[in-house]
C-alpha cells in the first residue's frame, strides 16, 4: 500500500486541496474559487457553506487521482487565522458569516479595553486590534438575533474558521481548537495553552460556547473522502504552516510571505524577548513541544493592490503592466500612505486613510503601492532583527514573490539576500511536512533563487520619507 497525504488549504481567495506522495512529490492538486463580500461598512466576509462546500470539491476531485493500491494515510488543514464563525452546536449550522480577519467593525467597542491592552498582551502575545476573533466575536453577540437565540438555548458555539470546517467536515462533528487559530481569538493564553477566563469575562464571552483547545497534531477525526475515511490529524494556520516547506526553522532567516496580508516571521530560540511592537505566534505545538515564532503583519499587500485596481478601474494585471512602464521610463513615485484593512505591525493603528503624497502616472502610482509594502516590510525587518542572532537572509514566498520589483526593493532596504522560493504551494507543502511527520525527513526543499541587495540611495530616502509621512498620518489619525 502506497502512503499518500493530504494537505487541505483555505484561503482568502480559494479553498484548496493538494495530494503528496510519500517522496513529497505534489501529485494532484484542485482549487475552488471562494467569494468575499465587502460592503459600505467596511464589513469583509465569506458565505460558511460555500467554503465547507468548496472544500470538500476539492477534497473530492484530488482523491480522484490516486492510483490502485494507494491510500491517503492522513490530511492536514490550514487556514486563515483570526477569522471566525458562529454555528449551532448539533446540527453545524452556520448562525454568522465567515467575518474575515480583514473585517475591524467592532473597532470602536473595542476601544473600551484599552486599558487592559497590556494586560492582553501579557497573556496572548497579541497586540490589542479588532482584526483578531474575539471583538468579533462580541459583535455576534451583540447584533445578530440567530446568534443570541442560540445562546439562550445553549446551543452556541463560536470560534476561528478551522474550528468550524473541522466541525463540518469530520465525522462526528467534534468541537476542537488548534493552537495557532486559538491564539488569533485574543482569548487563548501561551501560558496555559487553553482558553483564558479571565480574557473571556473581558469580552464578555462564555467558555460554554468555546470549542475544547487542543494541540496542533491531534486526531482530530475522520474526512469522508471518495478512497474512504481519511484521519485529519493536523490542523493550523496557513501562516504557520508554511515556513515549514523549506525544513527545519531557521533562527537567521526572516520568512516572508507576500499573500492577501503580508507577514514577517522569524523563530526565536530558547526564552521568548519582549517584543511589545511585534506578535507572539504558535507556529506549532505536539504532545511534548510547542514553538514559536515572532510575526509583523502587513495587512495591505495583494489586497492594497486590489484596492488600487478598485480605485483606478483597472484589472491588477494591468496595473502591473503600467508600473514596467513607469520603472523603464525612470519615473519616481509618489509616497502611498498604506492603511488598507488597517496597519499592522509594528504601529497598529486599526483605522487609517489610504493616499497618496504626491502626484505621478497610473504605473508610478502602481510603485508607490510596490514601495509601501516593501517599507512596512522593512519597518517589521527592523523590529525583527532586534530579536535573536543577526539576520542573514529574507525567504520569500506567496503570490506577490513573483513581482522582481517588490523583491529588489525589500533586499536593498533589508541589505540582505532575498532567496525567491520557487514553491507558490508553501503553504500546503509545509502543511504535508507536518501530516508526514518523520516520513517527511527525506523530503526535497523546493530551489532558491537568490537574489544579492543592490544599494539603492533613492529608495532609501523615500524610505525615510515615507516613514516621516506615515508618522505624521499616524499622528493626525485619532488613533
């Protein structure tokens, strides 16, 4: 019997599912293309039953491929961390939208717990920000009637999307919590690795309606899969799982991953630092180790670019066609205050007008959006390189990977190598590394493209000028 695993990916864009043979060869892989509503509110969210349904196409579709004789020894699931759902307890039903880690609604609310913000730090690791599940969370509470009914018949349960998938697609519907998706709630504690009551009696949520916090190898279940039952036995974030596609974790190396959102990552061995302006992040836990990792986050990346499309009436492809133009023709850019879906690490400011400082053409404006991401980028670098033993290179992988200009920019800031990852499946292969365990050890690592830094003098300065402007609009923003 040939081993095959299954590695299950949820995104932002698409549900995924990707099957790997026992050498880590990828042998078949399918994606079902998911929708995101976004309204006047700045409401950013998923229909729950279109990504159950999605997944379980995909699921079906790469099964399909294996040949007599095989099986699916056992499947992982990752997926966007801080987005959550609310469903009924017995039957799965979703009682909520999917509301996306990129939705800040109940920003204003969450303001009253500023004066706890260290307290919560302290326990999560987590900078105090409605992008993550528990404000939420509260929300649901507070305005959705099926919401409330269920919860008067005790028959509530809320919490991050992998929880609910897992609900929906194992048999049995168990009621389980990865760490890595957990902790993006903001009601989850490092030290006790289990939900906090004294985070919950903050938000003002019951620990009834919590799924039981688990690590992140666990028999979860069984999928139904056209090959029969397949034993889910990890589940984590799509974050975490990804640095673990180039082997074991490296503490000299900043993992970048350019998707949706943006985000910095580097292990820290031994004792975790202070690092107030960072995040603390589970990167993976089993029954006798946790690790971890600290993160920046970019919240504008791909999707600071689909506004721009938005903006300019232009396909992204286009844009990007525009900005060649623009960089051939030696064209500077203008500075681009980067406050899509709020800004992240390391100044989190949960509400900030996106602009441009300055004029240009459509492709310099183009490059100025290029460039803002590279700088909050840098600005993660720097807060990054404070931690640990010196940084040596930035791996870099995900969609935006393949734009040379985004990459030069981030080794001439950075002045470090830039290794282009040639894996746009990293994600889904580190997910397999962790289902395979052991048996992945022999696993081949994906090749590098190593790109040396440039010395750019201009970039530099409009770095300097562009942290200036972004402090001003810090300032001026009512934070």
């Amino acid at each position: 019997m040939t081993d095959h695993y299954l590695a299950i990916d949820q995104g932002g864009h698409a549900s995924r599912a990707l099957l790997f043979a026992s050498d880590g060869a990828l042998i078949a892989s399918a994606s079902e293309s998911i929708a995101t509503s976004r309204n006047a509110l700045g409401h950013v969210e998923h229909d729950p039953d279109e990504l159950v349904n999605s997944l379980q196409r995909a699921i079906n579709t790469v099964c399909d491929h294996l040949a007599p004789g095989s099986r699916v020894r056992a499947a992982g699931l990752a997926t966007q961390r801080s987005s959550m759902v609310c469903w009924h307890r017995h039957s799965g039903k979703a009682l909520s939208p999917v509301i996306s880690w990129q939705d800040r609604r109940n920003a204003t609310w969450l303001e009253r717990l500023a004066p706890c913000a260290a307290e919560i730090r302290a326990r999560t690791g987590l900078v105090l920000t409605p992008h993550y599940g528990a404000s939420k969370m509260r929300w649901c509470l507070d305005h959705l009637p099926a919401v409330q009914q269920a919860a008067a018949n005790g028959e509530l349960l809320m919490g991050p999307l992998a929880s609910f998938l897992v609900c929906r697609l194992v048999a049995g519907r168990p009621l389980l919590a990865d760490p890595a998706n957990a902790s993006r709630t903001q009601l989850w504690a490092l030290a006790t690795r289990d939900w906090s009551p004294q985070l919950l009696t903050l938000f003002g949520i019951d620990a009834t309606v919590l799924p039981r916090a688990v690590t992140s190898r666990y028999p979860y279940g069984d999928l139904t899969t056209p090959g029969g039952p397949v034993p889910l036995t990890v589940v984590t974030g799509d974050q975490s799982a990804a640095p673990f596609a180039f082997g074991a974790l490296d503490p000299e190396t900043a993992y970048l991953n350019l998707g949706t959102g943006a985000f910095a990552q580097r292990p820290v061995p031994g004792i975790l630092p202070d690092a107030p302006r960072l995040l603390v992040s589970v990167v993976w836990s089993d029954a006798t180790r946790i690790d971890y990792l600290l993160e920046g986050t970019v919240n504008g990346a791909a999707s600071a670019l689909d506004w721009l499309a938005t903006r300019e009436h232009m396909p992204v492809v286009q844009l990007l066609a525009a900005a060649d133009r623009a960089l051939a023709a030696g064209e500077t850019p203008p500075l681009f205050i980067n406050g899509v879906s709020g800004l992240g690490a390391p100044f989190w400011v949960s509400e900030l007008e996106s602009r441009f400082i300055g004029a240009g053409s459509d492709g310099a404006r183009v490059l100025a959006v290029l460039d803002s991401i590279a700088f909050l980028l840098q600005a993660n670098l720097e807060e990054l390189s404070m931690h640990g033993p010196p940084l040596g290179r930035l791996l870099v992988t995900g969609g935006l990977s393949a734009n040379e200009y985004l990459c030069r920019c981030l080794g001439s800031l950075s002045q470090l190598p830039v290794d282009r990852a040639d894996d746009p499946e990293a994600t889904s292969r580190g997910l397999a590394r962790l289902v395979a365990g052991d048996a992945a050890a022999h696993w081949p690592v994906a090749d590098a493209a190593r790109q040396y830094p440039v010395a750019n003098p201009g970039l530099s300065a409009r770095y300097q000028q562009w942290r200036a402007a972004l402090d001003a609009a810090i300032a001026t923003s009512g934070r």
